[in-house]
C-alpha cells in the first residue's frame, strides 16, 4: 500500500508524517511506501519517517502512482490537480475546501459518517478544522436528542494559518514584549495581545466564509440541512488547539449529566469536566492530544432542556492530519484501500 | 466637591486618575479636592493628579470626609467599610460585586439606567466588566426590539485580575518566549498561549459566578427578569480591553441595518462595522477608548430576525473607572452631589 502526502513540508504536513509513522507503529494504516511531495520552493529538502531519511518531491502535474494521496498543499493546488493525481486510481483525501461542498465529493469525520467515505469517487474531503473538532462532540448528542440549534464562538489558534502563523505570533509578540509594535503579514492585523474577528473572506450575508463553514460542512456530515447554526469565528493568539464554547437547543430534553456519560463513551472525545479539580478543556492540555476534550457541559440558561458545553481540539491533529490519516485507515479496515506488503516501511520514497 | 478614591495604587485606581483628570479637565465633573487611599502597604506613596502630587493614605476604618468615594479595593474591603465610609454624608460608587445584587443599592450604567443613581442609599454599585460592556450595546436593541434570549461568549483580558493579572501575562510569555515553561499565581492555569474557561468561582448549576454576573446584572441594569441569558467567560492572553460574540433573539424582528442605524447614535457606543474596511471591533482599537466597539452585525442564522454581534471595550475605562466616574457625573449634572468650588484643583490632599 502507497500513501503519499502534497504539502510535506507545512505545517499540517508535519503532523501527517508524525500522526502515520504513530498509526504504521500501531498497526492501524499499514503502508509499504511513502512519497513525500511539496512546492519547487521546497522540494530537495529531507524528511526522516521511521528512521529513514526521505526526499521531498515537487508535486506533480499528473497522476501519482500511490493507493491515497494526502494533500494539504491548499485550495488552489488541489482544485487545480487533484483530478489529474487520481488518474491512476489513487483516493485523495483533501484537507482544503476545494471540494468539501460538491455533492459527490464525500465530506467525512470517521466518528460520525465514516461510512460516507466509501462511497468517494476519488476524492474524500477533510473537514474544516473547527467544524472537525465541534462535530465529534455535537454529533453524538444530535443522535440521540437531536440539536435543532447551535451557537457556536471560536477561539482559534494562529497553527489555522499554518506554521507561519505561529511564527508571527511568537515572532511579533518578541517585538512587543520588547517595546517595539507588531507588524502583520498571516493576519489582518497584528495577532500579540489582540482578538480577530475575521478568518477568511467575508460573505453578503455578513459572516465570514470560515463561519459559514461551520454551518455548511456541519449539515453535511451530519446528514440534517435543518440544523441551525450561528458561529463567530475569532482568532486569538494562540500557538495551536482551537477552542469553541458552544450552546444547543434540543429536541429532545437532556440533563448535562445524560450528557457527560453519553460523551464519556464516544469515539474521538475525552470528557474533561470536574470545575472542583479545576479540569476542563485548554489548549494548554489538549495540545497534540489525538482526542477532542469536552468539559464545562451545564444546563443552558436559554433553552429549555438545552445544553452549553466547551470544547478545545487540536487544529492540526483532529482538524487536519489526523482526521486525514483516520479517513484512510477507515477506508483500509473496510478494504477500500491497498493493503500492506509488510507493517514495516519497504521503499520508502518514489 | 471633595472626591475619595480607595484602592488608588491599582489597575483600576490608575485609569481612576486619569479618567478624572480628563473628566475635570473637560468641565464635566467638577471638584476641588481629590483624596488617595490604599492598603497600609501601598499608604505614603506618591501619585501625580493634574500635575500635583498627593500622598496615598491608609484607607479608614471610620467615615471619609468626601462626597462620593470611588472604591475599587476589592469586595471584602467594601463589604466591610463601606457603611462606616459613608456615615458623614459620602456615596460610595463601588467597583466590587460585595452590594450589587443588594435590593436598595442600584446598579448603574449611565447611559442605561442613570435615574436608578438618583435613589441610592449612601451605595451605588459599578457593574461587573463583561456586563458593563456588554449593556450599552444590548439595552438599546432590548428598549427597541426587545431581547428574549442572549448568548454570550466572552473573551477576557488579564487585566480583569488587574495589574498582576496584566504582569503575569507578560513575565510569563516571556519565559516561555525563551523555551521555559509558564507558571501561575493569578490565574488558575498558566496564561500565556493558553484559553481558559473557568474566571470567578463555579456556582452550583455549572456556571462560574462570572458567567452567572453577566445574567444577573443586565436584568437588574436593564430592569427586565425575564431576559433569559446564558454565558461563557473565557479568559485569554491579552492585556486589556474583553470582547465578547452575543446573540440576540428578538421579540421584534430587525435587520443588521437597522441595528447598525440604532447603534450609531447610542450613548457610549461606536459602531465598527465595515468588514470590507477590515474594520470590526478588537482590542488593538478598543484599549483606552471610552466608547465600546461594536460591529460584525448580522442578521442571525439560528433565530428569525435575531442579530448577532460582537463587542470590544476596554475593561478598565468603560468596564470599571470610566464607568464609575460617570456615574458621579450624572449624579451631579443632577444636582445629586456638591457642586465644584472652582473647576481647578484647590486643595489636593486630606
């Protein structure tokens, strides 16, 4: 089995590399060939996976010879060659939006609609970050008591901008700490000590198009068009885990307790929720933690039998690599993908 | 007029100064006497009031020969002295939350509720923060089109635990800025690059008692029970100024356009709201500023009619001193407290 990954060298796909050689080592995705491709820019450079030094490879302007390609190269690159990448009979499991909303590009969470996944035609997208790491938790709770509205506030890390994001607000919040003023090139505006809130374009309807994600991308993995959803999306300056308080209006009435053992059994959540043991989600605790924490689950002061909760996942785990690497061991389990010749890497680069 | 302010060396006591000299200086508050109190350990330092300078004294345990007293010393401080303060005729204006769900003690924002400073009983309270700044926004919409049901979520500076809260932002970024790890005193967790949902102490329901603030304080501000309001208080690594996303369901239906027509003319608010302008409310703008931003106005996506928006002001002017002084000014614009016996500074020290 070939997996190959478009963007190696950003920050998603750092987490790729680390999020495979963990799955490989465990037996979950079993590979015998990695191909790591990037821009001209970065192409030449060394990636070590396993021990093994790899080469990074200029993306292709054709078909990759790999059973699934993870591309986190960006909207316009996927839009423009995704298509061609597949010629040969590989799945693209993309982590842009480029594709996210047609009708016969499946849109997957495995936890929720991992079974959508089979049907791709040779692309599955990946979801949105912040929409990845609310659903987990929102998804088991619109299954049994069936959520008929969603408020959702987001605090987002600057790791939604890529690496380079976070290097200016490490870099920037240096010049400030030193009595200089921040500058800007990721951002609006300057991200040290500030609060954003504007990530990606705006709509005519007011909201930006990340917010609007938050809506669209939630109603299709959920399967429920009729599901209202508010969201503010608001970048704060942090390194990576983004964090959303969020309110439900319920169908059916639940109390946070039928709530905190619901959750305490989904797949891809850990509830943290004692406020007398001070627990409850951070991205201080939940950076690089594979599972989205859960926690400050409370009766809702606005609907009736409706419930608030917070949530903090981290962006570049369940809301990129790992949600993307989850999409091809799903596809794997039900023999939708190439199997291993060995659990250990054999060829490691094309 | 003989103005008192007790708790004179803190964050609050600072912005205190100066919003009084700014108040002076333009006629809008007048006063001839302006006295400093502290803690023992801060007593007999020197502060600088319109070019002079006064020495801090400790504040009394027995009446203070003044008008109005500004107190911001903490609730215990308050809770303790704050009726032998006023036992030679003052008013004390208190920045604590130890009377403001008192029945006789009104709970002002001027440009809300001003007349309710008129009916004091030697105690006027200032509003928690986030509600302060949050009401000037909402009580217009609410006198208008009538809120039914809010949904805040905020987004809370350290200089909500006032000066050190400020300090240990920035100590402690820097300490990790150079690969160290953070440590805390003031907040519950390390702060810098971090989110955390738990500010005040966690009431019974699940809510934390700033959460619970922001419900119980607009009703009383607003003089509406019935306004059902569910929060999430989240404190963040920026210095001064809270934002907060509200979503407002409405009894009226209204449009963004609307909103933004109301607003523009309402007291104490400045409408930020130009998304193709890159311009919307954040802290980088709203720190020092009197009046709260308020922009993203939107129509909202989970209530028909319904509005969501989001709000910036500054903590400690409109979220405390600015506040408080303006409540003295109103009380005198009404004939409420001694007049000035010339508008500069006679006597400047007890």
């Amino acid at each position: 089995m070939r997996v190959a990954i478009v963007g190696a060298t950003g920050a998603v796909g750092h987490e790729l590399m680390a999020v495979l050689e963990k799955s490989q080592q465990e037996g979950k995705l079993k590979f015998d060939e990695l191909q790591l491709y990037a821009s001209p820019r970065s192409a030449g450079s060394k990636l070590t996976f396993a021990g093994k030094e790899l080469t990074v490879q200029v993306t292709p302007d054709g078909p990759i010879d790999a059973d699934v390609i993870l591309a986190s190269a960006g909207g316009s690159v996927s839009k423009a060659l995704a298509h061609k990448w597949i010629q040969n009979g590989a799945v693209v499991i993309d982590n842009s939006s480029a594709f996210r909303y047609d009708a016969d590009v499946p849109l997957v969470v495995p936890e929720v609609n991992g079974e959508a996944a089979l049907r791709h035609k040779g692309i599955i997208a990946n979801p949105n970050c912040t929409t990845a790491i609310a659903v987990v938790a929102v998804a088991p709770i619109h299954r049994k008591y069936g959520v008929k509205r969603m408020i959702v506030s987001t605090y987002q890390a600057t790791s939604g901008a890529g690496q380079k994001g976070m290097d200016e607000l490490l870099e920037q919040t240096h010049v400030v700490l030193h009595g200089g003023e921040a500058s800007h090139k990721e951002f609006v505006h300057p991200i040290p000590f500030n609060v954003i809130p504007h990530i990606d374009v705006f709509q005519d309807n007011g909201y930006t198009k990340e917010e609007m994600k938050v809506q669209w991308e939630t109603q299709k993995i959920i399967g429920d068009d009729s599901l209202k959803i508010s969201c503010t999306a608001v970048r704060i300056p942090t390194l990576r885990t983004h964090s959303e308080a969020i309110t439900l209006d319920l169908a059916k009435p639940a109390t946070p307790a039928e709530i905190r053992e619901l959750l305490s059994t989904a797949a891809g959540v850990e509830v943290r929720d004692d406020p007398e043991g001070k627990l409850y989600p951070m991205p201080l605790t939940a950076t690089r933690k594979y599972d989205v924490e859960v926690g400050r689950i409370r009766e809702s002061l606005v609907f009736d039998g409706g419930i608030d909760l917070f949530v903090s996942g981290d962006q570049l785990l369940k809301g990129a690599a790992l949600n993307a690497v989850q999409i091809a061991e799903y596809l794997q389990a039900h023999g939708a993908l190439g199997g291993a010749v060995s659990p250990q890497l054999s060829a490691v680069s094309p």
